[in-house]
C-alpha cells in the first residue's frame, strides 16, 4: 500500500526522450479527442443505451449537449438542455454542468450562472423529464450563493452506496483574492433541499496549484473515496487533473504525490487537460475530460482508459512513476544520490545475474511505452528487457555520464493489471532511476 501511494501517480515534469529500444510491441494508446469542437467542463452520463454529455456555455447555448451511442463517438450536437436559466441569473456564463437522475425518474441539473443580486457566480438548479432537457429551473434563487467567499461554482453529485445524496462544489475565493475551498454538502434524495452544515475537503494550499482548486468529482472504489479535481490556471498547458483519497467521505482527503494528468504527463497529447468527469462501467471505467484546440482557442472533449491499481486511478496514455528502487533486486544495490527522483536509485548492475523487477499497472490490455530514466559512464551500456518472463529486447543507453539522468523508451505489450518488467544486466554500466509508462 505504501508503494501505491508513493509511486502510482502521474508524473508533472516528463524528461525528454534520448534514444528508443530495440522492440515490436506497439505504443501507448493516447486520449481520444471525441469531440473536437468547443466542449469544457465535460459531464457525461448514460441512459439506456445512450450517452449524453453537458459543457460549459458557448454558441450552442446554456448547457451545451451532445449523444452518442459509444464513448467513443460520433457525438450528435443537440439543441441547448437550458433554454431559460433561473430568474435570478444573467446569461453568458454558464459554467460546468453536472446531470444526474433522480430516484422519482426526473433529472437533476446542476449548472453555475452569475447572480445579479450577489454579483457572482453562484449554482443554480434545473429539473427535466429527459436527459435532453429542455430542464426548467427550479425556485426563485440559486441554491448556493455566497457572495463573501467570491460566489460558488462547479457543482457535482455524488449518491453513496445507502442512496444518499450529495452536492460538491468549490466556492470561489479566487474572484476575491480568498483561499479556495471544495465542499461536500448532504443534500436531500430531490438534489434540491441542502441537509446540515457543509464540510471542507480541500483548500488550495500547494504551490503546484497556482491557488486554484476547482471541479470537483467523487466517487468510490472499494473501501475509497476518490475525489479528482482540477488544478492550475485553466487558459493554457499549465491546467491539470489530479486526486485525493480517503476511507471516509468527509475526509481526511490525502493529496496524489503527483498529478494524475498534465500536459507533461501525456506527452503533450493533449494541452491542459482538466474539468474531468468519471464514466463507471462494468466494462471498464473512462475519464472524460477537456483540453486546449485549435491553437488554444476553443476546449474539446478526450475520453482515455481509467483503471484502478488497488483502489488508485491510472489513465492509459499518461505517464506512472514506479522507482527502481522499490522493485526487487537481485546482485545489485539501491544507492543514494541527491540527484535523482526520490533520492535513490538502483546500481551495480554490473553482473549476468545482476536485474530488477518494476510492478507496472495497466489500465487495458495492449501496447504501452515504457520511459527508462537511466545514467551511464564509461561509454554506452544495455540491459534486456522482459515483461512478465517473456521474450526478451534489448535496451539500450548512449553514454550518459554518471548523475546525468537521461530517458530511453521500450514499447511494450501488458496484460490488464499488474505487470513485471524486469531489467538484466547485458553490458557495459548503467544505473536505474525509475520506470514511467503511459
């Protein structure tokens, strides 16, 4: 468990590829952009046989909505789910819609409008016969408006497993110049009628945020709470995904190590990939979520493989970091240097019986790239390559100079799950960082 919580993380800065190993297996599967046009803040559920997804404002309307009959696509544009916002509200700032049924065979739509009493941004809510709307709003006022914390925007639900309700949002410090805040709010089964006070699940409070926290989702996995929320500023590649964890839904929520994506991460696959959504499926669950296209003009829609590593997300296409030196080693040594990740790093491998074994997740089946952080003196070097005892490749690292971390790729083919990669000695001299496979 420790090293899940350790290494089963995505990795936010992604060294720069120096030289590729000798191997058949194809290549990771990147995000898939499903929606290419104008589509932020994705939420998507499935009725029947049918998906529906909801974005942020833009020249479709309020709620923007769009159905398909796969994850995949195509997406069919469909007429605005929102027509008249709430008579509190102005219109042209409609944010971050969250859809969800309700047990009486209504469906509940949260979305985020400007207030013109409070002069913010505050969540209002909408009620439908259908999932394509047209949902009408319901009452005279938002539900949630607080105007001295900067207004509250990004509203999502979550039922646990009793059938009990739950709003999320984040309230929105950063209109004010105030710390920024995620909620978790009991709410009745109707979605509309808020029960007992509030609880803080995280403030912005690390540097890597940039002071936002925004777009919170939730939902579980075995015995824990996975809350994924987007951090960073949004309008370029600096906008990222990440999560926290607990085994209780009001908390302590535990921060990831690292991002879950960023730009980085994927390769650059995709720019600034956020405002994610959880699509939970007994075939296997997906992440949708936005990115920057089109020159960073408009945010469309990425749908990737989501997996869980002991109750963890991994997403097929963005890098994990898994130290060498957390793996098994036979005839070689963990050292300590300042300069490399976590402050170790497997050497002397240096002997024919000298490897080591790196676990490694997948979310699916199929081809993934390995990235191998390695130094070498004395000239260029080798290893073998096998993964789960199968036929072997060669790696091979151009003379690095010791402390001098560079990255070679091996594109490998993984089973669903747990995996062993394992490092053999072939020749010359080289030392072992940590493994990322996307």
């Amino acid at each position: 468990m420790r090293r899940l919580l350790a290494c089963l993380v995505a990795v936010l800065v992604a060294s720069p590829v120096v030289s590729t190993a000798q191997a058949a297996s194809a290549a990771t599967t990147p995000a898939a952009l499903v929606i290419g046009g104008d589509f932020p803040d994705p939420d998507v559920i499935k009725v029947g046989s049918t998906y529906y997804a909801y974005s942020t404002n833009n020249g479709f309307g309020n709620v923007p909505v769009a159905t398909a009959a796969s994850l995949g696509g195509p997406w069919t544009r469909r007429p605005d789910a929102l027509p008249t916002l709430g008579t509190w509200a102005d219109g042209g700032r409609t944010w971050a819609p969250d859809v969800s049924p309700r047990a009486d065979g209504r469906y509940l739509l949260y979305y985020t409008a400007r207030s013109r009493a409070a002069g913010r941004q505050c969540i209002g809510v909408a009620l439908a016969s259908s999932p394509l709307g047209p949902f009408a709003p319901v009452g005279t006022g938002p539900l949630v408006c607080n105007g001295g914390e900067g207004g509250d925007i990004d509203a999502s639900s979550f039922v646990d497993g009793t059938g009990l309700r739950y709003l999320l949002y984040k309230d929105d410090g950063n209109a004010v110049g105030q710390p920024t805040s995620l909620w978790l709010q009991r709410v009745a089964a109707d979605g509309v009628t808020l029960q007992g006070a509030r609880v803080e699940l995280l403030r912005n409070d690390r540097p890597e945020e940039a002071g936002i926290v925004e777009a919170p989702v939730l939902t579980r996995v075995g015995a824990r709470y996975v809350l994924f929320y987007s951090l960073g500023g949004y309008g370029g590649d600096d906008y990222q995904t990440s999560y926290a964890t607990a085994t209780s839904l009001t908390g302590p929520y535990t921060r990831a190590y690292r991002s879950l994506l960023t730009t980085a991460s994927v390769d650059g696959a995709v720019r600034g990939p956020g405002g994610a959504d959880v699509v939970r499926e007994a075939g296997g669950d997906h992440l949708v979520f936005h990115g920057w296209i089109n020159n960073y003009t408009a945010r469309g829609m990425y749908v990737a493989a989501l997996g869980w590593a002991g109750e963890y997300p991994v997403v097929r296409g963005s890098r994990v970091r898994y130290e060498a030196e957390r793996g098994t080693l036979n005839h070689c040594a963990v050292r300590n240097t300042a300069s490399a990740s976590q402050g170790q790093v497997v050497a002397y491998l240096d002997y024919a019986d000298s490897w080591v074994d790196v676990t490694v997740f997948a979310p699916r089946a199929g081809g993934y790239t390995a990235h191998l952080a390695y130094a070498a003196g004395y000239g260029d070097a080798t290893h073998t390559l096998t993964v789960n005892g199968g036929a072997a490749q060669v790696v091979s690292y151009p003379n690095s100079g010791w402390e001098n971390w560079r990255q070679v790729r091996a594109d490998v083919t993984l089973n669903a799950g747990f995996n062993t990669l394992r490092l053999t000695h072939r020749d010359g001299w080289a030392e072992l960082d940590f493994v990322e496979v996307a």
